[in-house]
C-alpha cells in the first residue's frame, strides 16, 4: 500500500512531486504526465522506483485526504482514479 498524501497536490507540478516522493521515481522522471504514466506500470522493474511488486500484482493507493482534493482539483483526483 503506498500512501499519497492529497493535501500536498494543489496543481499538477505538487501532484508529480507527491508521487515521485511516494514512489520513489527514479531521477530521470521527467516530471510531466506522461513520463508519470511511464513509470506507474514500471514498479516491477528492479531498480526503477522505490516500490516495486512482482509482475501480476497490484499497488493500492490510500488516498489521505482525497475530499479536499476532490473539492479542490477534481480533474487531478480523477486522474490518479
């Protein structure tokens, strides 16, 4: 399970940091959204992030906070979604 703390995405650049914390993103991460659509499928390469799972298995995401961001950034909400 990796926690993502929403209080701490309020535009899309503190959303990228948010996951590249979380996740551990490797330093080239190019910091736009298709380079984190790049990497979400990529946990179960070693050595590419921080967390990693065996191929077929699934990350869950606690969403800590989710209300105010849905409130707030439903577009960003609905694309972690």
């Amino acid at each position: 399970m990796v926690r993502i703390d929403c209080s701490n995405i309020t535009d899309w650049e503190t959303f990228r940091d948010e996951f590249a914390q979380s996740f551990g993103f490797p330093a080239f991460y190019g910091r736009n959204l298709n380079a984190w659509i790049d990497c979400m499928p990529c946990l179960d390469e070693d050595d590419e992030c921080d967390v990693t799972i065996s191929t077929g298995e699934h990350v869950t995401l606690q969403l800590f906070k989710a209300a105010e961001l849905k409130r707030t950034k439903p577009e960003i909400l609905s694309t972690i979604l």
